[in-house]
C-alpha cells in the first residue's frame, strides 16, 4: 500500500502537467494570428495604394496617368470649323478649334488650341506660349510668330517683302517722304492710260463736275457708302460657295477700278481749274490730270518734309487735309460719272419721243 500511495501522487502531477501544456498550446494557437496581424499591419500599410512609394522606387503607371490627365488643361471647343472675313480672331487658352481655321483680311492669335492647320491670309499669325497647333500654321502677305513653348507642327509664311524690310524702310528718316513720292508716281502712271481708252467719258465727267460741283459732291457722298455697303455684302455672300469666290473677286476689282477712275475725274477737275491760271500750258486732259494728282497729294508730301526737317513737331493737320481731299475727289467724281450715266440713259430713253415730234412738227 505504502507503494500505491507514490504512484497515484505521480500519476496526477502527470495529469496536471500534461493538462497545462495543453492550455498553453491552445493559447498560443489563439495568439498567434493575433501577433502576425500586428506584425503585418505596417507592412499592409506600406504598400498599399493611398501611401507614398519607398525612397528609390518609382511610381506606379496609374498614379502617374492620373497626374498627367489632372495637369493638362481642359478647353472648352470654340468651333469645328472657323472661316473668318476681315476680322481679327483671339483663340484663347481654354478654347479648342477641332478643325481648321481660315481668315482673310485679319489678324489670328492663338493662345489655345488648334486640331487642325490655320491660314492667314494678308494679316498675320501669332502663336502664344501655350499655343498648340497640330496642322501648318500658313500666312499669306503675313507672318508667323511663335513664343518660346509653342507647339506648331509647321509654320509658313508666304510674302515677297517680309514685314521687317517695311519696318526697316519706314526707320528711314526719308522713308515715309519717299513712300509717298513713289506712291503719287504710280497714280500718274495709272492714270495715263485712261487718258487714251476712257477720255470721252472722262471728259464728259469732268465737265459735269466743272458745272454742278455741289450736286455731284453730294450724290457722290450718298452713293459712296451705300455702294461699298453693297460690295462688301455681296462679297461676302458670294465668297461663301466655291463658285462665287472668282465672282466676288471680278466684283471688287470692278469696284476699286470704278472708284480710281472717279478719282481721276476729280483729280482732272481741280488740275482744269489750276491750268486755267497757267495759260502758257496746253489745254489737254492729260495735263489737268497730273496737276490735279500734285495738288491733291501736295499736303501729304509737305507733311513729310515737315517731319523730316522738324521731328518733334509732326503737322498731323495737312495728312488729314490730304485724306480729306483725297475722299471728297472719289465721291465728286463717283457722283458725276452717276449723274453722266443717268443723263445718258435719260436721253436715250428720250430720244424717240423727239423723232416723234420732229415728224410731227415736219411738213407733209
């Protein structure tokens, strides 16, 4: 008995050993997902999308397309396509053309964004530092200008004296009395040939215009804005098909040689009435011409000289003087040949009621 004692005291310390153990495996099975959570915690927080990257490694693809799309500008679209007439156009830097613009007879600055090409014709292009033009940047009788950070695909410029050589001639001190000289002997040499193919008409206008200067000036100032109202208009309608275009072109060359010829009427009127102080001259259209030319261009070359020989002191009154003049001989010479026309075509009309009344009048 006294054997048995020991061993059953042994037995249940072995018990109670063994019983222990498993409570602590079963604690550490329950702690252990418990530790390597905390121990993968910052690890999870390292590499997961909102943290920064570690020193030394680059951004992920994604994070850097959405920077990139995030920089760029949205613009708003302006138009698809862009066709001006004698205006100045400003693409601004949150506009977008998404095609092509052409203007005639303006100036065109981009500052925004152009899908296609731009063309200029007589003015010029300025590209601005946050201009984009994915097509040709063209100027016709202009220039192309980029600021440094343009994005211009190709600029051309098409003209036979750049802008600079104009710049440099007018720097001149005897640049704009030279200017005008040149100018008034291609008006002479202009004129001589209406001396010989249209003297009839010319003379006939002149006459008109020696006898009711009043009345020609005054219809001429009425029709002269109502007739380039007209032109324009029509001009424009027709320059809109593909099919007006050389339509409108023949109308202003018509126009503008309708308008030179007046001037020469004018110009013819006033050199008569200076050549009838001159008697030694010869009476002939081409002399009244040349001194009616003179005498109208006279202000403005005196104006030069002025300015060449006194700088500071430029006489603005004579250049305003010589445009004066130089208008109100278009509109008196526009109005005589008008009143020569209607005078014609009134005669004509009349023309057989006076045959009739001859043959009436006539004896049987």
């Amino acid at each position: 008995m006294s054997h048995d004692v020991p061993s059953c005291a042994a037995r249940l310390s072995m018990r109670a050993n063994i019983a222990g153990s498993a409570r602590r495996a079963r604690r550490a099975r329950l702690l252990l997902p418990l530790v390597m959570l905390v121990l993968l915690a910052p690890a999870t927080r390292a590499v997961g999308p909102s943290g920064p990257p570690p020193p030394g490694v680059p951004a992920a693809d994604s994070t850097r397309d959405t920077t990139a799309a995030q920089s760029e500008p949205r613009r708003k679209t302006m138009a698809y396509e862009l066709v001006k007439f004698g205006r100045n156009v400003h693409v601004h830097e949150d506009e977008v053309v998404r095609g092509d613009i052409v203007l005639i007879g303006g100036e065109l600055r981009v500052d925004g964004e152009i899908a296609g090409g731009a063309i200029v014709i007589g003015g010029n292009l300025h590209a601005g530092p946050q201009a984009r033009i994915q097509g040709q940047a063209v100027a016709v009788a202009g220039r192309v200008t980029k600021a440094p950070g343009a994005e211009v695909a190709d600029a051309v410029s098409l003209s036979v004296l750049s802008a600079p050589v104009f710049v440099r001639f007018a720097a001149m001190p005897a640049g704009e009395l030279i200017g005008d000289v040149l100018k008034t002997l291609v008006l002479a040499l202009l004129a001589l040939p209406l001396c010989v193919w249209l003297r009839a008409p010319v003379e006939h206008a002149r006459a008109q215009l020696d006898t009711a200067p009043l009345r020609c000036l005054g219809l001429g100032v009425l029709a002269l804005p109502a007739a380039a109202f007209a032109i324009v208009v029509i001009g424009f309608v027709l320059a809109l098909t593909l099919v007006g275009v050389p339509v409108a072109l023949v109308l202003v060359a018509i126009a503008l040689a309708v308008t030179f010829v007046a001037f020469c009427v004018g110009a013819a009127t006033i050199g008569a009435r200076v050549r009838a102080t001159l008697p030694r001259l010869p009476r002939r259209l081409v002399v009244s011409l040349m001194l009616g030319l003179v005498c109208l261009r006279l202000p403005e070359l005196v104006a030069d000289i002025a300015a060449l020989l006194t700088p500071t002191r430029p006489l603005r009154a004579l250049r305003v003087l010589d445009t004066a003049l130089e208008v109100a001989a278009i509109a008196a010479g526009l109005g005589a040949l008008l009143w020569v026309a209607w005078s014609g075509v009134a005669s004509r009309q009349a023309a057989p009621a006076r045959r009739a009344v001859q043959d009436l009048g006539a004896p049987a």
